[in-house]
C-alpha cells in the first residue's frame, strides 16, 4: 500500500472531446457532463504552466507529495484521450494517470493496443478501470476480485508494464473493496469523493466538468468551491448514506433522463 503524506490535488477527466470527435455508443448515462472540449483542455493546462504548478505522477521512483503538486488522471480509455488530450500534455510537458476498461480496449471509440503502448511511450502511467467498469459494491466478492485481478493481468500482459494504480468505476467503493484492491496488487487507488465511512489510504479527485470556464477551474485547483456546489456534495453524500449507493446511482440515471 502506498503511503501518501500529503494528499496532492487530484484532477479526474473523462472525454477530452471537438466538433468531429466520434463518442463511443455504449457510454454511461450522464457522461457528457464530463466531456471537457478541447480549448478548455488546454486552457486549463496553460494555466496550469504559467502558473507553475507540479505535474506529477504516482510511482515507486516519482517523489512524495509536496506543495503545489497536481496529479492529472482520464478515466475510461476512450480514443479522445490519445487524439485530443495527448498532444496537449505533450506539448505542455505533463505527465498523468489513464485509466483503462480492459473490456471495452480497441472497441469503436476506444485506444486499442497501440494507442496505449503510444501513451506508455510518452510517459503516461497505464491504470485499471477496472475489466467492466461494473460497480464494484454492487457484486460478489468473487466478481469484485475477477475484475480487479483480470483487468491488471490483461493489461500487463498485452502492454509489458507493471499496472499498479486502479481507479474505482463510478466512483463507488467502500473499505472492504480498497482492501481487496490493495491485496490484489494495486498500490495506489484512486476514487471520486472520499465517503465519511472510508478510513483506508486511497486518493479523491476533483472531477473535472464540461460546463466549466476558466475561472471554477481555477477555483477547483486553490480549493475554492462555490457554496451552491457544495450543497449539493453534502446531499449527494446524504443520499449515498442513508439510501445506499445503488438508490442513488437509479435516482441520478431517473433525473439524467427528464
């Protein structure tokens, strides 16, 4: 398990998407809210630049968490990343996380083999998204240990890498399952929002939204979240508690689809 001092700013991407960019069919409800467009993206990653910050990512040889320290991560494996988000990084000379479905690699919208050796190449860390991308409280303990084990040995494998970072699917996840993540071989793990209940190491992530300008980016990165967003952190947190992960997952498809 990795042993992290200082929890460093965690930015989660999705789509890095433009006007002709080809989005996979079988997304999950509610995925373009995260589709940054690309101007935004490299607004954002200028900013990032001239402001100085650190761009790090997490490994046995890359230094502990300072000050200043951003981590970059993309969840999912679609082809936006490697067509639209790589020549960005590239050109401000960052480094970042990508996590990866095994499943769902080379399907229409998705990096294939030689888009992911291509990131590997350019310094980009290879991650587990997981084999499905099913939420993994939702299964067996056999199932949950099949798509943390099955997704690591597909992906080292084909690539020739040591994956040691997974990102949990949806966000969803409890001690038991970073448990099981870490006994499986994992040494870092990362989430979405940190549940009250969590006491195992793990690292959230502020996602990233495509509605957002400039300026709530900046406010995402000096920690200045807006009071109406909080609010409704706190009540998503609420629901999760009281009425369980897989009420709140029906009620966010439900609302996603009037």
């Amino acid at each position: 398990m990795s042993k992290l001092s200082l929890q460093p700013l965690v930015l989660m991407y999705h789509g890095i998407v433009s006007e002709w960019t080809a989005l996979p069919k079988e997304r999950e409800a509610g995925a373009d809210l995260y589709d940054v467009a690309t101007v935004n993206f490299q607004k954002q990653m200028e900013w990032l630049e001239a402001e100085q910050y650190k761009i790090d990512i997490l490994n046995e040889a890359a230094p502990a968490p300072g000050a200043c320290q951003v981590i970059l991560t993309f969840d999912d494996g679609e082809m936006n990343n490697y067509d639209q988000a790589l020549p960005v990084l590239k050109k401000c000379g960052f480094p970042a996380h990508f996590f990866i479905i095994a499943k769902r690699i080379g399907e229409p919208g998705y990096m294939g083999w030689d888009e992911l050796r291509a990131l590997h190449e350019a310094g980009m860390v290879i991650g587990s998204h997981g084999f499905s991308h099913e939420i993994l409280t939702n299964l067996l303990d056999s199932q949950v240990e099949e798509e943390l084990r099955a997704s690591k040995r597909y992906l080292e494998r084909n690539l020739n890498i040591n994956v040691d970072a997974f990102s949990m699917p949806r966000g969803f996840c409890n001690n038991k399952v970073i448990r099981m993540a870490y006994d499986c071989g994992y040494k870092y793990v990362f989430i979405s929002d940190r549940p009250r209940a969590l006491n195992l190491e793990c690292l959230s992530r502020v996602a990233v939204k495509a509605s957002w300008p400039i300026k709530r980016f900046k406010q995402a990165v000096t920690g200045d979240t807006p009071a109406h967003e909080r609010l409704i952190g706190k009540s998503k947190s609420a629901i999760k508690r009281f009425f369980g992960e897989g009420v709140y997952d029906w009620i966010r498809k439900t609302l996603l689809k009037i």
